[in-house]
C-alpha cells in the first residue's frame, strides 16, 4: 500500500517565504500547530518550526552553539521580547533556516514513510506527480491509518 490511500493533514496552509515571521507565528498559533510548510509558487521550499521563531526572541549572544548559556541575569526581559516581537513583523520567512525535509509522493510504500518520520523530528510534505505540495504526513495521520487499516 501506498500513500495514496492515506488522507493528509486537513487543508494544508502553505507560507510563501515573503510572508512575514510575525505573520507566520499568529498563523501557527491560530492553527495549534508546531510547524508550517513554505511553498514558493506552489513548489515545497521547506518547513518554517515554531522554534525558529522563538529562537528569534532570545538575544543572538543566546543563539549560537557557544552563546550565553544562561539569561537570568538580565531578568525579566519582558521589553526585550517585545521588541523582538516587533522586529518579526519586518523580517521574512525566508530569513530564516527552514528545515529541509525529505519529500514523499502518492507512491512513496507506507513502511518508507514509517520509516522517513521516525527519522524526522516534524512531518514530511507530499509532493504531486508534478512536483507541487499536496499536504503534510504526520505520525498520528499514519498511524491512525494503520491502525484502522488494521481493524486494531
């Protein structure tokens, strides 16, 4: 069995990467969700992380892998979130690293896709025949499908 017969997540949201940082975090709080694909003229260009805009808070001495391990000194920093909440509304998506995720088609075999995710630490997009996003796989959508498949 392929991921044809399996239903992806509903009505996928696609960011274009000119779509602003602060736009991008109200939509993946609207939604619920941790993670938003990127699509550039319906073509999949990568997936935008909630962490990657939270890391856009924190101080860039914070950011690095030998930045400031710890913020307690400055306190409660309420104004400098703030600010930083201000600065999101003027950078871009594509300002940002976007995961690049491996891409599953309609005849990507469901123990692959099993397979891609347990290695992944987010959903992975499904690509049409012709190359454009379709929609994201997560684990609860395959397992669910497994399971009903399964009569379990």
């Amino acid at each position: 069995m392929t991921l044809r017969a399996v239903p992806l997540l509903p009505e996928p949201v696609c960011l274009s990467p000119e779509a602003s940082l602060l736009e991008a975090l109200h939509l993946l709080l609207d939604k619920g969700v941790n993670h938003l694909p990127v699509c550039n003229e319906g073509a999949w260009a990568g997936l935008l992380d909630i962490n990657d805009i939270l890391g856009e808070l924190l101080p860039a001495s914070a950011r690095g892998d030998h930045g400031l391990a710890d913020l307690r000194f400055v306190g409660d920093g309420t104004v400098l979130i703030a600010a930083h909440l201000k600065v999101l509304a003027t950078r871009q998506v594509r300002d940002v690293d976007l995961l690049d995720l491996p891409a599953l088609d309609d005849n990507t075999p469901l123990l692959e896709a099993a397979l891609l995710l347990y290695r992944h630490a987010s959903p992975l997009p499904v690509l049409g025949a012709d190359g454009k996003f379709r929609g994201m796989l997560s684990r609860r959508v395959l397992l669910a499908h497994l399971i009903a498949q399964a009569g379990a």
